[in-house]
C-alpha cells in the first residue's frame, strides 16, 4: 500500500468516524420512539451497528481494497472523538429543530388533509346516507298508499261475499283462520322463548 493510498484511507476513517459520530447520536435520538419495546429495540441496535459496519468497510474498500490495519481503527475513533469535541453539542441542537420542523410540518399536513380531504368526505357519506334513507321511505310510503288503494277493494269484496256464504260455511272459516291464528302465536313463542335462552 503506497503513501498516498494509506493518507487517503487514514482521511476517509476519520471521516467515517465522524459520520459515526452523527450516525449515533441520530440513532439515540430516534430511538426513544422503540425504547418501550424490547424486541423492536433489540432489532434495531443490532440492525443500525451492522450498517454502518458494512457502511465504513464499503468505503474502506473503495480507498484501499479492504486492507484492514491497526491504525484504520485508529482513524475512525480519532473521527468520533472530533465529532464528539467539536461539533456534537452543535448537531444535537440542530437535530432537535430538524426534527421540530418536521413534526410542524406533519402537523400542518395531518391537519390540511383532514380539513381538505377528510371532512368534505364525511360530508358526503352523510349526505349520500340521508339521501338514501330519504329515498326508501318515499318509496315505502308510496308501497303503502298503492298496497291500501289495491287492497281496499279487494277486502271490500271479499267482506262481501263472506257475508252472502251459508253460516255453516262462514263458521268453519272462522275456525280456519282461528285455527291458523293459533299455530301462527305458538310459533312467536317458540322463537321468542328460543331467543331468550340464548341470552
């Protein structure tokens, strides 16, 4: 490894070590929204320091082929320990109004959509609702006079000829329909008593 490969590798550690730094601190910040759940918390840590383990050798790589020696570890905690002095007070305080102004910015959004979107869709359903609920009693209304306009005849007539039948005639309908009545209320109770039990 020549000269130059091993100072541009010693500058792309600490630089690497510096991202580190940011990477971190970015992580610890974000992840007080996982902390509660151990699983997911786990996972994460886990998942984060394998990234930027492969992160930092996938540019250790692209510098000198992959060459691990003991001063590239050294380059990268000498990044970190940069960050940590000089800048981490600096980029915590601007992760926090980063992270402000896109919340403001989700909130601005949420609202919008819920104004814009949300609310003329309730509407509609509603009044789609109110439409229709309208409608079917029109039409149960109009079912209800044409049902009385046809059948009052009928039953007129029908009143008619019971009263011109034989009384032996009219007595045993009498027990028909007495006999139908009946089996039709043994029936209610039965379902009735069915229902009950269930509760």
């Amino acid at each position: 490894m020549t000269l130059d490969v091993q100072f541009i590798t010693m500058l792309s550690m600490i630089a690497g070590g510096f991202y580190l730094g940011v990477a971190l601190d970015s992580f610890r910040r974000l992840s007080d929204s996982w902390r509660r759940r151990v699983f997911l918390k786990y996972f994460m840590e886990i998942s984060f320091w394998l990234t930027q383990t492969l992160l930092l050798y996938y540019v250790l790589f692209q510098v000198n082929s992959g060459e691990l020696r003991f001063y590239v570890f050294i380059a990268v905690l000498l990044g970190f320990s940069i960050y940590q002095v000089a800048a981490a007070k600096t980029y915590k305080k601007l992760l926090e109004h980063l992270i402000r102004i896109i919340l403001q910015v989700y909130q601005f959004l949420e609202k919008m959509v819920r104004i814009l979107v949300m609310a003329p869709l309730k509407f509609i359903v509603q009044l789609g609702i109110t439409i229709v609920v309208f409608i079917v009693k029109i039409l149960l209304f109009v079912v209800r006079y044409i049902l009385i306009i046809v059948l009052t005849p009928i039953l007129w007539l029908a009143r008619r000829i019971f009263k011109m039948l034989p009384q032996t005639i009219q007595k045993k309908l009498h027990k028909i329909a007495g006999f139908y009545s009946t089996i039709e209320n043994t029936f209610k109770k039965w379902i009735n008593k069915l229902i009950s039990k269930r509760r």
